[in-house]
C-alpha cells in the first residue's frame, strides 16, 4: 500500500531531511488514522514486543560509548529521545537513526523541540560533529567566595549558522546554569586538592596541576565543560595564586542565570 513506500522513501531521506528541515513535509498530513499508527509501533520497542532487540542494540551501542548523555555530557543515558519528535515526525517514531539514548534531564527538556520554521535543529549524535573550536568559557570571579559562570564565545571558525545551533542547544536543555552546578560541585570536591598541590609546589605547581586536569578532559572534547573550567582555573593567576583558599572558608555560590 502507499504508506508502506512513503515511509521507506522517507527512511532513505531522513539525512537530506536533517540538512533542511524546513523542506519537509509529513507522510502522515491530515491522516489522523495513520499518524495513530505510525505512532503505535513505538510500543513494539517495549519488552517482550518484537523489536525489543532494536531498543536493546542502541542502548548497547551506547554503553560501549561509556554511557554519557549525547546532549549534556554528564548524566548516564537511561530514555531514548526522538531526535526529529515523532509527535510531528510520526513515520520516523522507529527509525534507528532517529533513536537517540540520553538522559532523563536532556529528555525531558528537549521534548517536542524542531525549530522546522528557521530550520535550526540542535546537534545530531550520529550525524553531526559538535564544534571543536574553543568556544564554551568559563569566567571566575574570585570575591568573598570563587564564581563561575559559563559562556559561548563565537570564533572565526565557526559560521553563523553553526554557532545558533550551539546556542539552540545550550538554551533549550539550560546548559549554562547545569554545568554551573557541575562546576561548583567540582571545585568543592577537589578542593583539597587544590591546597595541598599548591601548598608542596606553589601557584606555578597548582597551575600545571589545572592545565593537566584539562588536557585530560580536553579528551573529551574541547568544549566539554570540565576543560573549560579547568582552562579557566588554570589561568587565573589570582585562583592560582592563593585565591582557591575561598573555597574552604566560603561555600562557592555559581551565579545562577543566564550565561551569555
Ligand atoms: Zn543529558
């Protein structure tokens, strides 16, 4: 039948369609009864359905990925997101492709987000590369006690487009302020660290201390946000000179907000 073939044509089309989402139109337009369907075989994934095995490879796939979020780069992935919202993708509600495992934050989150009017879609685990130019920074303010805040700083490498998609991601899933969180978790746990590095070797010991902790999760990606705390930390002279001592007498309070 028709459907049966539109939705193979659309399965081969699903790439071209993640290039402009703008040109896409739905199979299941003005067909109640089909979307219905199409978003019924979603429950074929659940246990003991038949493609119980699909769910099964992909998390699988993403345990041999050390299980990280796609979207954050923090929390153990746990649901499976739609990257194109089968709520207005319905013929993509099984396509592996679009099945991507994150955690239940990022998923909630995102939700039925597609900017399908400007055409700016957030980052494509399987099909997109994330920036690896210097973009995410962190600024430390050290006062009565050490703040962090993050930002995004576009580079010449980077074109327009490509940055708005960055900004997309980090407004949409509220980034900012979560590796805030993270970041002054961080510091509150290491802290000691801190102190006896620059007690034995000094502020130049504590520093090559911060710029191997972020080499480290440079691996991870440039932009990950634990490099750019620890290239921020390692190159402030006042944290570095001393000024990490805040953190033990000062309980480190991020300043919660927006971080552009
Ligand atoms: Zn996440």
């Amino acid at each position: 039948m028709g459907a049966r073939t539109g939705i193979i044509n659309a399965y081969s089309d699903y790439e071209d369609v993640l290039r402009d989402i703008r040109r896409f139109t739905s199979l299941s337009n003005g067909s109640d009864v089909l979307t219905k369907a199409l978003l019924g075989n979603y429950a074929l994934l659940d246990r003991g359905r038949p493609l119980e095995d699909l769910r099964n490879s992909i998390f699988l796939t993403a345990l041999s990925q050390n299980s990280r979020c796609p979207l954050c780069e923090r929390a153990q992935v746990c649901a499976l997101d739609h990257f194109l919202p089968k709520n207005h993708f319905p013929e993509y509600s099984i396509l592996a492709d679009n099945l991507i495992p994150v955690c239940e934050r990022c998923n909630r989150l995102k939700g039925d987000e597609c900017d399908r009017v400007g055409g700016l879609l957030m980052f494509h685990a399987y099909f997109d590369e994330f920036p690896d130019e210097e973009i995410l920074f962190t600024e430390i303010n050290i006062d009565k006690t050490v703040s962090i805040r993050y930002l995004l700083r576009h580079c010449e490498g980077i074109d327009d487009f490509t940055f708005k998609r960055v900004e997309k991601q980090f407004e949409t899933l509220g980034l900012f302020d979560f590796y805030q969180m993270e970041a002054v978790s961080e510091l509150t746990d290491q802290v000691d660290l801190y102190d006896e590095t620059y007690g034995s070797l000094g502020d130049s010991g504590l520093r090559s201390t911060l710029s191997a902790l972020a080499r480290g999760a440079e691996r991870k990606g440039v932009n990950h946000w634990k490099a750019a705390l620890y290239r921020a930390l390692s190159r402030s002279a006042e944290f570095c000179g001393g000024g990490y001592r805040k953190l033990l007498t000062a309980p480190t309070n991020a300043t919660l907000g927006h971080g552009r």
